[in-house]
C-alpha cells in the first residue's frame, strides 16, 4: 500500500493539519475549494479544534462538480455511494478498512483506497472512479481486455482492479508482470480470476503502448 | 416430431457452442453499471446494521432509548432470541437515515450482557466441565458409522505397511466480496426485494413468509451478485431482520452486513480432525483404512465427504462425529466436506506410497479402479513436468539451498441438475430479435452467457443478437445455484425452449416455404431454408418480418438426457521450498477436469482457475482464529485473514478433458476446489521431506519441520 493510500503526507493534508484545518470550518468558515490551504494555514495560527458537523464540498468527479455534504468523517467512499447525486456505486465496499482494494479510485491519477480516505481530504483532487474509464459507449484498452480474457467472474472487485490498473499502465503501458502483479497486489479477488487479470492487463498495455487507446 | 429433440449437435457441427466465448454482462461489469444489491438506492430508503453479540453466549438487556436519540436514527428493534448460542449471534438492528447514523446508533445502544457458559473450541467443548450447548444431546455425537471395524482392524493387522496420521483442518470463511443482505421495498401490498443470492426462488418464499405475504406479491431480483460460494440460500437473521423493519417503518430497508459481521455470522466451511490409519501391501496396494473424524461446524454439524473418498480401500471404517461449539454454524462452501477429506486422504495416500518407496503417481493409479483418473493423472503428470523430476519415490535431498517439489491431489462430483424444476422461454420479434428468460441468478459462472450461447446455437446465429433476461422470480422457475446442479438444470430447459420455438417458427413459415415445417432447417447465419433445396432460403430478417405483432414465444423445459452427471478432476502443484527458512512459493499449477460436453470453453476454465485459486489460499493462508480464553474473534477482517493476492498467484494451467466425450451437459465448478492444498502439501513434502499435518501450510510449520527432521 502507498503512503497516498493511507492518506499520508503525498495527498497534500497532514493529519495534523487536516485537524487544524477542522477547527476552521467548525468556526465558521465555509469549507469550500481550499480545506488544505485552510488546514494548513490553521496549523501554523496553533489553532487546535476539531471538525465537526456539516460540511459542504464540491468534489471533482470523472470531470464533473458534484456539491456534496458530507461529516469529517464521511470516507470518499460513502461520499460517492451515498452522498453524490446519482449515486457512484461502481466503487464497492467490501472491507472497509484498506485492506482489499474493492474501493480503489484514481486521485490525481494515483491509486487510493476511498473508504480510507476522508471526502474532505477528496476536495479539489480529480478523482476519478469506474464509470470515468469509459468514453461514451467505447470502452477503454483495459475495460476491453478485461471483457476479452473474462477477467472477471463475479464482478465486484472488478472495478478496483481496473482502477489500480489503469493507475499503472496509464504511467507505464509497458509494465512487466511483476510490474503489473505489484500494482494490484492490493487489490482482493475471490471468485480467483488472478490469471485472466494478469494477461488482460498485459494485452491492454501492449494496444495502449501502440497508440490505441489512452 | 423427433427432427425437432435432436438434442446437441454432434461437437465437430457447432458453430457457437464447445468453443470460448467473453460473457455478455463483462461490459456492464467493467463500467460499473452492474447493480449488485448494495448498489440499489432509493428515495426514502433506510439503511440497517445489526448488532451483533460480542461474547460467546449471553443474554442482552437491550435499552434503544439513547440508540434512538441519534440524529438520524429512526428505528431499532429487538431480534428473537435474546439469549445467543455463538459468537456474533445478531441480536438488535438499527435503521436510519445514513450509513453512519446507523452505526452510531449500534454503538448508542445500551446493552447489559448477561453472560452464559460457553465453549468456543472443540476442546473446551469437549472437556469433561463443559457445559453442555444444546438441549438435543452432548456436545459431541456420531453423525455416522460405516464400514466394519473389526475386519478393519485385521486387515490393518495384516498389512506390509501402516501409518497413523491425524490432520486438521481449520474452520475457513467464504470471503463474498458482496456481503449478505438485501434490499427490501413493501409498500404494505407487495414487495421487491434486491437480494445478493444464490437462489431467487428460495428468497421469494422466505420473504414472503417474513412479510405474511402470498408468494406472488413478492418479487426477487437477482440482477448481479458478489460471490456465494455455497452461503447466500436463504434469507437469514439479515434478511428476516430487514423485513421486520421494512414492515415497520413502511420505507425501503437496505440491511447489508459489516465485514466483521460477515465473518461472524455469514457461515464458514467447518473444520476438522481427522485421524486416519492406512495400511498397504508391499506390492502397492491400499487394504485398509481406519478413520475417525471430528467435524467443527460450530453450532451446526458440519461437513464431511466420508473417507476413503476416491480411492478403492477393500475394508475400512469411518466413525464420523461432530462436536458442538458457541460459533456460528458451518454452511455448504465449495463442494462441502470434500477439501477437508482431500486433505486428509491425498495426504495419507502419499505418506503410504512415499514410506514403502512408490511413485505417489503410480500408487495412485493401483489403486484407483476408474481409468478416468488414469488418464487425467497422467496428463497433469506430464503437464507439471512430473516425468522429469528427478525425486519421483522419496523427498529431495535437503542442504539449504532452493528445493523442486510436485504433488497431486484428485476430486469427484456430481455435476448433474434437475432440469424439471426448471422453465426457459424463447422469444423471437418481427425484427429479428431474440430473448430467452428464466429466473436463474448468475453468481459469475457465466450462467447468463450460456443462455445467450444455446439459443444461439439452435437458430446459428451470433450470441449477441440473443438478449438473456435473468435474475427474478416473476420469470420462470429455476434452480438455486448450489452443488453445481445449475448448468445441468437450465441448460437442457433452455435447449427445449429454442427447440420449440424453432419448431413453432417453422410452421409458421411453411406456408410460405411452400414444405412442412419438418422439411425446414436453419442454415449459416440464421437463414431458413428447405432441406431439400439450399436455393429456397431466407434470411432471418425476412423470415422473422413474417411475424407480425404475434411473436413466437415457446417455453421449455425438463429434457434430463441432455444432461449427465459424475465428473473427476485432477490437479497438481510444483513448489519451491527455502530449506533454510521454511518460505515456499507455489510455480506451477494445472487441472485437469471432464465436465460432458463443455458449453463455453472461456467461463469453464476462468471456473477451474478459480477453484485452484481458492484451494491455494485455503492451503498456504486461511484459518479461522479464535481466543479460547477471551472468548473472542481475532480475525474477523480482511487484515488478518489472510486470503491470495496477486503475488500468490503461480502459472496456472486449465486443461478441459476433451477425452470425456459425453454429450451431456455436467455442472463442473465444485471439484476444481477440491483437491488443490492437498496436492500443495504434497509438493512440500516432495520438495523437503517436511509432512505438513495441519493447515494452513505457513512457513513457521515447514521450517519446524525442516528442523525435526535435520
């Protein structure tokens, strides 16, 4: 697991700043388009108070503004099922707790794991989830690989798995199998579809290498 | 008119099945449209936890007054009975208005536990101060006896060769990535329930029941579903619980599982302790086998698969018992009780051949009387490289370096179906299109592709220009997905239904084919024309255009002789074991599995693959942790259960076992996780001597070996 998916230093809020950051919203102030540059900025006042409340986001998915209201400890993940309208529910919840990467979504292009990772901490990131691979009705090299080589049976790790893939191949469409093993290893399948998934992400990488998609 | 029961076509004259095919719900799967019950949202809908008791065995005093003071929470109600036999018993539920404000209101709510004596392990169940769980009978009891004890012993007596070994199984959990639960939507009048199951029809029953409804007021869907793997038949305590509230609060319930309650409360594959005491002649021939096994399904009686299983022992007996503990009860997974008699057995089969100096292949082959398994052991032989492997009768040399080891392991089913229980139908429009219906969930087995691929067949068209319509109970009755039974239970129904619905077609085109209906066939690319004359044909557009508003719609069902039942399955595994630190890696895997006539050659393998997969994990990782001393669970998350990842993963070889030539369609899912850790443990003991008797093999337990035996 990365240090972005534990929601560390590389997603730009500290955790320490992310508490001072709460004291300013709890005091007030809207909580829109900069709760990093506020965390921060309330880090270095030595203001110490928690978040707490509502708290209105705008969060930038697959493209789109979406307004959403969310707790200070609504994951990005319950923020996409639950709070976002329509609701994203491409992105599954299966542990909960970081461990099998069912929720993985691409933030800033980097694989995270959204149920360990607050919406606050989402704003102003573009994010992207499962029902952003596609373009219209053409699927994206991976999505089509995957159909290709049935690397899916029951489907529901299956967006997390294209998200940590694309993830690695959009950075590296030439990604060894090791290469390509290691940037799922978070991800959990039960149904055991490991091998389909490993040759899938392989050929999309190839087509992606010669141009064919992006 | 037998011209229309044909049954299958001959494999060299199919253009569509026998071959592989991607499954047609692959892009709603890749794009995140599938909607899974999780998924389902609705205005007004409520979302329910439940509360699940954290000790052993207790009686809750539950106070909701400060659960229902939370924002959001509109409703908490008690689950019968409030005394609890297993650990996470549910004993409350919560509604509200969020996720959040659901848990927070568990957590709110005031609970005095009263406890209760308890044994959480087979031991303390067993000891002489237990108290005694249920009413019924002790603790521990004979399920079943087979076989003669006394002529058991005499053979064993009598034998060149015996070994006394015990082995134990962990409990082990299914892991669904979808956990239990449903959405439930009454209006007071009728109900559509959103389930994640294994078995629409069974759902519609129990839902009815729970809301005193007549079954046709209630309509399942099954649209998609994360994985069931035997535990996903019934309603359960999650289901009845949402009912009660939907009943209650008159807005949609949506109650599905924690993580954590999912490993607590949502079934497990029971363990095992099996003691087994096998002997031989010096000649390789396996007389006697004496077994006595101890099933742990918590408060349920387990699974077992009695020995000696597949291979063909002159005399032996079994003693089959179960002893009683406070977890939550064992439910089918993954052919119930055949990977713990695997274990148990492969492994003795290999500690026999190994101790008197055979070939463990060869010992096999003696004493397996059907030639089946002749042929497949000698293919995975071959495929893992088995004849070239330079340790053949006894373990590899140990000197700390990097070790080769092969093992085998063998599975049997049933595979066959109840194709009566089951009504397909086909529709063909005026505009060429065509869909086939029945009420069947799919669980990621392809069953939705297979419906698209046979109808296809019968009218040689492409698979996607059929629309499968599945997953309700308002469509016909179908079979629940367990066993293995439903490829042999839909197939041959939906095979009818395209037959008469070709058969209906064609009368209608007579008239304006000038011949009979009989005289009528399908030729390339859906085109109708006269058997007698290839030049009186028309395409399927202009033959369907004939239809008008008045589309053909035939149902079909039963046609048992197009289904068979009974498949075998072999596998083996090529590790490589660290002598200095006990670490292995799994290289190599194959299977080799008959299935009849293999519909879809793409799902059929992706299923072979995921039952080694499963079997990997079960055998290098999984185990069930419990503190008998706290009476608590320590593993009930993905964090600490360990289940394979990516980097588990070794080359995989799915072999389907084209020397089955029965034109019979056999379910195939459940013997390909059988025998996989068995033959893992075998490869370690080829590679390094070590004989690992207890699962899961870790590292810890091949380098205690490694030291025992240095």
């Amino acid at each position: 697991m990365s240090q972005s998916q534990n929601g560390g230093e590389a997603s730009g809020v500290t955790r320490r700043g992310f508490l001072k950051g709460a004291g300013v919203a709890a005091g007030g102030l809207a909580a829109t388009g900069t709760m990093a540059g506020e965390a921060l900025a309330a880090q270095a006042e030595g203001d110490v108070t928690r978040l707490s409340g509502k708290i209105k986001l705008e969060l930038r998915v697959n493209g789109d503004k979406q307004k959403v209201e969310v707790e200070p400890r609504t994951t990005l993940l319950s923020a996409l099922r639950h709070r976002v309208e329509p609701a994203l529910t491409g992105t599954k919840i299966v542990c909960d707790h970081g461990n099998c990467g069912a929720c993985t979504v691409l933030m800033d292009g980097e694989p995270v794991c959204s149920c360990i990772t607050l919406a606050v901490q989402a704003e102003g990131r573009e994010i992207r989830t499962v029902e952003g691979l596609a373009d219209g009705d053409r699927l994206s090299p991976l999505q089509e690989a995957f159909v290709e080589h049935d690397a899916m049976m029951c489907g529901f790790c299956t967006p997390g798995f294209l998200m940590s893939l694309t993830g690695c191949l959009e950075k590296n469409p030439q990604a060894s199998e090791t290469e390509i093993r290691s940037a799922c290893a978070g991800n959990t399948c039960r149904c055991g579809t490991y091998p389909n998934v490993f040759a899938a992400a392989k050929s999309a990488g190839e087509r992606m290498s010669k141009g064919g998609g992006k | 008119m037998s011209t229309f029961k044909p049954g299958w076509k001959p494999r060299s004259e199919m253009g569509v099945l026998n071959k592989p095919h991607p499954r047609v719900d692959g892009p709603a799967k890749v794009t995140g449209k599938a909607r899974y019950a999780h998924d389902i949202r609705m205005p007004g809908m409520l979302y329910a936890r439940l509360l699940c008791c954290p000790h052993p065995s207790a009686v809750a005093k539950l106070d909701f007054a400060p659960a229902m003071a939370v924002e959001g929470v509109i409703d908490a109600i008690a689950l019968e009975p409030s005394e609890t036999r297993f650990l996470g018993q549910p004993v409350a539920a919560v509604a509200a208005e969020s996720p959040e404000a659901a848990e927070d209101g568990l957590r709110a709510i005031k609970v005095e536990w009263e406890h209760l004596d308890w044994a959480l392990t087979p031991e303390q169940a067993e000891a002489e101060d237990a108290p005694q769980l249920s009413t019924r009978g002790p603790n521990a009891r004979t399920a079943r006896e087979s076989g003669d004890l006394e002529a058991t012993r005499a053979a064993l007596e009598s034998a060149d060769f015996v070994v006394e070994s015990t082995y134990r199984i962990p409990v082990q959990h299914h892991v669904c990535l979808e956990t239990h639960g449903h959405v439930i939507d009454f209006d007071g009048e009728n109900a559509t329930v959103y389930a994640s199951s294994q078995a629409v029809f069974a759902v519609r029953a129990e839902v009815a029941d729970a809301l005193g409804l007549p079954v046709d007021k209630v309509h399942v869907r099954v649209d998609y579903m994360g994985g069931g793997f035997g535990s996903k038949f019934g309603i359960g305590v999650e289901g009845a619980a949402a009912c009660e509230l939907a009943k209650r609060n008159k807005r949609p319930i949506h109650l599905m599982l924690t993580r954590r309650d999912e490993f607590l409360m949502a079934g497990n594959r029971s363990g095992a302790k099996k003691t087994l005491k096998g002997g031989a002649t010096k000649d390789g021939k396996f007389i006697a086998l004496e077994t006595v096994t101890h099933r742990h399904g918590g408060f349920g009686a387990g699974s077992n698969s009695p020995q000696p299983y597949i291979y063909n022992v002159e005399t032996f007996h079994t003693l089959d018992r179960f002893v009683l503990t406070n977890t939550d009860a064992g439910r089918a997974m993954r052919a119930p009780g055949h990977p713990q008699a695997s274990f148990a057995i492969e492994s003795m089969v290999d500690e026999l051949a190994y101790g008197m100096g055979f070939d463990p292949v060869e010992f096999r082959i003696r004493n397996l009387e059907d030639p089946v398994y002749h042929r497949q052991l000698k293919r995975v032989a071959q495929e893992i490289g088995w004849y070239e492997h330079p340790n053949r009768t006894s373990s590899a040399p140990v000197n700390g370096g990097l070790n080769v080891g092969i093992g085998f392991g063998l599975s049997v089913w049933g595979g066959g179906g109840n194709p009566s229980r089951v009504r397909a139908t086909t529709r063909i429009e005026a505009d060429g299109s065509v869909s086939i219906t029945n009420g069947v969930q799919d669980l990621g087995t392809g069953s939705r592709t297979l419906l698209t691929l046979i109808v296809a067949e019968e009218f040689n068209l492409q698979p996607k220009q059929v629309t499968a319509r599945i997953g309700h109970s308002d469509m016909g009755a179908s079979v629940g997905s367990g066993g293995s039974v439903t490829t042999a239970s839909i197939s041959p129904a939906i095979k009818d239904s395209a037959e008469n619905a070709k058969r209906a077609f064609f009368e209608r085109l007579a008239p304006i084919m000038e011949r009979e209906a009989d005289q009528l066939m399908m030729g390339p690319g859906g085109e109708v024309r006269a058997v007698d004359d290839a030049t009186r044909k028309l395409s399927w557009r202009e033959a369907c255009s004939i239809l008008g508003a008045d589309a053909i719609e035939e149902t079909g069902s039963g046609r048992p002789e197009l289904a068979g039942n009974g498949v075998h399955g072999v596998q083996g595994a090529r590790v490589e074991v660290d002598t200095q630190t006990g670490r292995y890696r799994v290289k190599k895997m194959v299977c080799v599995q008959d299935c009849g006539l293999p519909l879809n050659h793409k799902t059929i393998k992706s299923q072979m693959n995921g039952g080694m997969v499963g079997t990997l994990s079960f055998g290098m990782l999984e185990e069930r942790l419990l503190d008998p001393w706290l009476g608590t669970a320590m593993n009930a998350d993905l964090e600490n259960y360990k289940v394979a990842h990516s980097m588990e993963i070794p080359e995989m070889v799915s072999i389907i076992d084209e020397d089955d030539t029965r034109q019979q369609v056999i379910g195939m899912a459940e013997p390909t996780g059988i025998p996989g850790h068995s033959a893992i443990a075998n490869a370690i003991y080829n590679a390094c001597g070590v004989r690992l008797h207890t699962m899961p093999f870790t590292p810890d337990k091949v380098l205690m070996g490694l030291l025992e035996n240095a």
